[in-house]
C-alpha cells in the first residue's frame, strides 16, 4: 500500500502499491511521475524554494510557505 502523510511544511510518499511485481507496476510508477511532475513544477514555475529526498519506496518533500502558484502546483491546478 502507498501511503502519502501530508504535515506542515511538506509531504512524504512511502511504501509500494502491490499491483504486480517491481520494475513493472504501473500505479506505483503513476506516484513516481506525479511526485516528480510536482517537484519539477515547483521548481519551473514558481520562485518557491523546495527541497526534496526521492528513493525507491520513499519520498520526503520540504517547501516553506508556498506562494500562491507553488499552492496551486500541489493542488493540480497551475494554468
């Protein structure tokens, strides 16, 4: 099961979905590409600063006090 823990000041991504074996499981590589499209987002887009620690089953991200268009990455709606 993949668990996403939102706190203050950032969020963490943990574990695997399970659908099929490593190296071939869509939802899990749907999670990696979404957390990686976030991060990049952030850091294209916006003046915000992020910081962020990706491994396989794990990923911890970091941002103080997104402005308006870092909150609006996060919540899927940059136009």
């Amino acid at each position: 099961m993949i668990e996403i823990r939102r706190h203050d000041g950032g969020f963490s991504i943990f574990g695997h979905a399970g659908y099929a074996e490593p190296g071939k499981d869509i939802v899990c590589a749907a999670v990696s590409a979404l957390t990686q499209a976030f991060i990049a987002s952030v850091e294209e887009l916006t003046q915000d600063k992020i910081k962020y620690n990706i491994a396989a089953g794990n990923a911890v991200i970091r941002y103080e006090n997104l402005l308006e268009r870092g909150r609006a990455t996060q919540n899927g709606k940059v136009r």
